[in-house]
C-alpha cells in the first residue's frame, strides 16, 4: 500500500460513521402496498455503499422492530405507525421517522439483522435464532449464584429501582399508560356520539326536503328548500370530521401508547438484571462468609476449602460480569431516555399541529355552509321585493 493509500484509508476509517435510510417512493401495485428505500452508508461490513429501490412491505417493517425488541431489550425500540389499506403522505412520513430513529441510534443502527434488511434481495425474513448458549449460562449463572441468597426477591412492578432518575421514569411511565388507556376508551365512546349525531343531521337534511316539496304555502317550501343544502353539507363535513378524528388522534394515542408501552420494557429488562447483580452480591458475600467459617474452623477439610475458593472465585466473577452488564444497560437507557423525552415532544407537536389543521378546515367548511344560508336568505328577500314591486307597478 502505498502512503498516498495509507492516508487515504486513515481518514476513510476516521470519517463518522452513518447511516441514511430515506423512503423516496411507494408502490400500490398488488395487494400490498410496498415502501421504496434509499440507502447510503460508510459502514465497512456493508456489501455497499448505496442502495436504490429496496422494496419492504409493512409487514417485513413488523418483522425488523419484532427482531430489535427482542434482540436489545435494553433499548427503546421506535414504534412502528399504523398500517393502512392506503398509504398516505404522512403515512411514508411516519415510516421515514421510525426508518431515521432507528438509523442513528447507537445500538440499533448497528444490528445485523438491520443489514439483511437493507441488503436481502428476496424480501426480508429474520433467520430461526439459534439456542442463545451464553443466556443459558447466565440463566444458570443466576440461578446457582442467587440460590439462597435471592429468596424474597421479586421483579414485579412493586420492586423499586436504586436510581432515582430510573424510579421516577418507571413511575411517569406507568401513570402515563394508564391514563392514555382511559383517554383511548373515552375518545371511542366521543367519536360513536358525534358519528350518531352527523347520521342526525344528515336525517334532518332528507327532512327538510321532503317538507319542501310538500309544502303548500311557496315561502315555508323555499325556506325549508334553503335550510336542507347546509344541513346536507354540514353533516357530510361532520361525517368526514370525525372519521379524520378517529384515525389522526386514534392513531396518534395507540402509538404513544406503544412508546410508553416501549420505554416501560426498557425500564423492566433493567430492573430484572438490577436484581440479579443484588442476588450475585448477596451470593458473593454468602460464599465469602462461608470461607471464612472454614478458616476458623478447628478441623479443616481440604476438598471443602477447595469447592468454597472455587465458588467464591466463581462468585466474584460472576457478580463482576452482572455489574458490568448493569452499568452498560444504565448507560444505554441514560441515553436512550434523552432521545425519548425529544422524540415525545416531537410526536405530540405534529400531531397537535396536524389535528388542528384538519379541524380549521372542517369547521370553515361548516361555516361556508352556515353563511350561504343567510347569502340565500338575503337573495330570497331581494327577489321578493322586486316581485312586490312588479305587482304594485302592474296595478
């Protein structure tokens, strides 16, 4: 190699790392519609640096996140948006942010199974997982170094956390569930009245007609005539109303509900490798008092002082290897959480901002419905007058 090629390959190895996955198109042909990746990246164990027209279609998203949730469990995996039968611009827009969360997170973006997804030219099926030996051991590690020492234990949601910051999120998070349970209840029943009252006023419209045109005296039957076409468009603006209601906050609610949902696991899984370091602590200290026992015992048996050196040995180390794995999950959901509370913040901001644009719009189309009633009103009365006046003229 030479040194013009060594310097070349420094910086090249020096560059920051990324990832860049984009969603440019969709394709609605077939059953399924199928999202089109672009993707461009400088990490060395991909195959290339650029992708163009990688076709997914939702259900292979479902399989990308099922495999994440599952495979880092100390991570707060981005929730996937809801599917739909047709995929609209924010739709591609929400799928664009789940595909970006992902991409530069620092443990996510690095999964291999995230690599198949990009690189699999025959659609994306994650591959039968092998038998996790290392989970077996640390299964087994667990449950010989706990035994005894853990009993009382538990890692249900009453189990406090030894970090208050991590306390006080699993606190926040369980209320917010709850409450966002109730919420999607109450919005079901809110969004069954108004679609109970839009079939009423769309009831009202049909009536109005039908006393129009049986209507004997000519001013009720044009009064009656001018009230059924606002009350007809009123009702179709309702009916569409609350159907975009259903879908933006519904939709908006079952996925925040799915983030806390996201982030309470993330919480859990910590909470669960907290208590077995506390189990491997209490096994360390169980064996280290045994040993000292046998040192102050007057008849020392041999192999006995040889099995204890060996289980505190195996203790320490195991306790050493639990604390290691608890600073490295406390480290990753530290820095997890900060993406959460931006992400959350984001979320609620576009969804407030794109429910509040779809309201303005219903509710001038109401009123444009409303305001041609006096527009008419108006006209009917003008038109009156000048047949009066003809009458008075031709007398």
């Amino acid at each position: 190699m030479t040194r013009r090629d060594s310097s070349y390959e420094q910086q090249r190895v020096k560059a920051p790392v990324y990832l860049r996955i984009t969603i440019p198109d969709t394709d609605r042909k077939g059953k399924d519609g199928m999202f089109v990746l672009s993707v461009q990246t400088n990490m060395p164990r991909y195959k290339r640096q650029s992708y163009q027209n990688v076709t997914r279609s939702y259900l292979e998203f479902v399989r990308l996140r099922e495999h994440l949730v599952e495979e880092h469990p100390e991570a707060i995996v981005p929730v996937l948006p809801p599917e739909r039968s047709l995929v609209s611009a924010a739709d591609v827009h929400s799928m664009r942010q789940f595909l970006e969360r992902i991409s530069h997170h620092p443990v996510l973006s690095q999964d291999y199974e995230l690599q198949l997804f990009i690189e699999s030219e025959f659609g994306f099926l994650p591959p039968a997982k092998p038998k996790r030996i290392l989970g077996k051991l640390l299964d087994i590690g667990v449950k010989r170094f706990s035994s005894g020492a853990s009993a009382g234990l538990s890692l249900g949601s009453g189990s406090g956390d030894t970090d208050d910051e991590f306390e006080e999120e699993r606190a926040i998070a369980s209320k917010v569930e709850s409450k966002l349970q109730i919420v999607i209840k109450n919005l079901d029943k809110e969004i069954k009245a108004r679609r109970d009252f839009s079939s009423k006023e769309a009831e009202l419209a049909t009536l109005s007609n039908t006393l129009a045109a049986s209507e004997s005296i000519p001013e009720l039957a044009r009064a009656f005539k001018l009230l059924a076409k606002p009350l007809d468009g009123m009702a179709k603006a309702s009916k569409a109303q609350v159907g975009g209601d259903a879908t933006v906050l519904g939709s908006f609610l079952d996925y925040k509900l799915q983030h806390v949902q996201a982030l309470g696991s993330a919480l859990d899984y910590r909470l669960s490798v907290l208590g077995e370091y506390d189990a491997a602590i209490r096994s360390t200290e169980s064996k280290r008092k045994t040993m000292e026992r046998l040192r102050s015992s007057t008849s020392i048996n041999p192999e006995k002082v040889t099995d204890s050196i060996d289980d505190l040995e195996d203790a320490q180390l195991f306790e050493g290897n639990m604390k290691k794995r608890l600073e490295q999950v406390s480290a990753a959901l530290t820095k997890d959480l900060e993406g959460y509370r931006q992400q959350s913040e984001d979320d609620f901001l576009r969804a407030l901002r794109q429910y509040s644009q779809r309201q303005i719009g219903f509710e001038r189309a109401k009123l444009e419905e409303l305001e041609s009633v006096g527009a008419g009103i108006k006209a009917d009365a003008a038109l009156g007058q000048t047949a009066s006046h003809t009458a008075l003229h031709t007398s």
